[in-house]
C-alpha cells in the first residue's frame, strides 16, 4: 500500500520508514515525500532511495500574495494524487487547517509528536519538557504518534510511549533518547493503521 510522508526538516523518522520499508519489516510503498521547506535533508533521504519528492514552500505562497488555505488546498491535491492508503506527518512543522482535513474525509492522517497526549502540544516539546523536568514539574516524557485532527497534536493517540528523563541528561542526550524512539514507533504506528485499511471491507466504487 502507497504512503505519503511528509517533512521539514532532518527526515531521520522518514528514514526509518524508508528502512522499514526497504527490509520489509513494513510492508508499504512511500510512494511520495512533500517538504514544506525547500532545505529539509529529508529530500536528500528521499533522492537516495528513489521516492519521488515535491517541495511546496508557504512562503512562496504568502510572496505570491497566496492564502494559507490555498497552500492548504494544494497541499492536498499533492497528496491527493498518489493516490495514498495512509499519510504520516513525520517532522511536519505545519498546522494543517480544516481547507485540508476537509479533503481527506477516509484517508487517515497520522502525526509524530514528542511529547506525551496533552502535553506540551505544538513546536519545541522536547525542550519544554526538558525545562518542566529541571523545574521539577515531570519526572518524564514521551512520544506518541496520533490521528490528525483540527485541534493540534490532538487527535487520538495511537500509540504512546514514555522517556525516561535522567539526571545527568543534557538537552542533546534527551533528543537522542527521544529521536531513538520515534524512529521505532512511527514504523509501529504506520504498520498498525495500514493493518487497520487493509481489514477495512472493501467499499465498491459504483
Ligand atoms: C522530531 O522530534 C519530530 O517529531 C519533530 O521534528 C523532529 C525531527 O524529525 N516534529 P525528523 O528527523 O525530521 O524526522
């Protein structure tokens, strides 16, 4: 089944599934990778394995005078076209709005986020929650991988594992900790929900 991932930065969880994929321990094509930055090493990643790439850049939009929901709509179109069983969110630095959930009403969405359900949603979590660990607000962290839905980092989890936070850790080894389990559950998490299509009854095309 075809996957389409999208990135914006290093693609270390892209390359996971890359991996996955390519040892067969995932069984899946990623059959399209769409940056949002021109400059995510993710698209190198993506090059050296063959997956065709698309970069469609917000900024280019807003220059050309563009809305944030036409970026949205064409995103979706992007996407759209390679005709995906499933879509995963791995780096995605951009709050997708309705104009592209709205079009993707049976294709799931899954998003990586370090963080645990609830907590510390949106940009920089792993260095909010080191700042909460050092002010004795958490004993840990965590990462989850959830379905997208309007409201940010949101959606149900589907799978969630806790970090150990140690007392030594510096924010650098804390990232480590924390990439090193991403790269294992975003190929869980995407290996579930394609489970969860393919037991899907068929719906016939009339
Ligand atoms: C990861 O922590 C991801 O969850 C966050 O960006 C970081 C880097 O991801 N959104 P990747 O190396 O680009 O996959």
């Amino acid at each position: 089944p075809r996957v389409v991932v999208l990135i914006s930065g290093s693609g270390s969880n892209l390359q996971a599934l890359i991996d996955a994929a390519h040892n067969g321990s995932l069984l899946a094509e990623i059959s399209l990778v769409v940056s949002n930055r021109s400059n995510a090493f993710g698209l190198e990643r993506a090059k050296k394995a063959s997956i065709p790439s698309k970069v469609l850049a917000l900024k280019s939009y807003t220059n050309a005078g563009k809305t944030r929901e036409q970026y949205d709509i064409d995103l979706a179109q992007l996407i759209l076209e390679a005709q995906p069983v499933l879509v995963v969110m791995a780096g995605f630095m951009h709050i997708v709005s309705s104009a592209f959930l709205d079009r993707f009403p049976t294709i799931p969405l899954i998003n990586l986020h370090p963080a645990l359900p609830g907590q510390f949603d949106g940009a920089r979590a792993i260095e909010r929650a080191f700042e909460a660990y050092q002010r004795g607000e958490i004993k840990h962290t965590g990462v989850m991988v959830h379905r997208v839905i309007r409201e940010v980092d949101g959606g149900e989890p589907l799978l969630v594992q806790e970090v150990e936070i140690k007392p030594e850790d510096d924010l650098a080894a804390l990232k480590e900790r924390i990439h090193s389990v991403e790269h294992v559950l975003i190929v869980k998490a995407t290996a579930l929900v394609l489970e969860q299509e393919a037991a899907k009854p068929k719906t016939k095309s009339v």
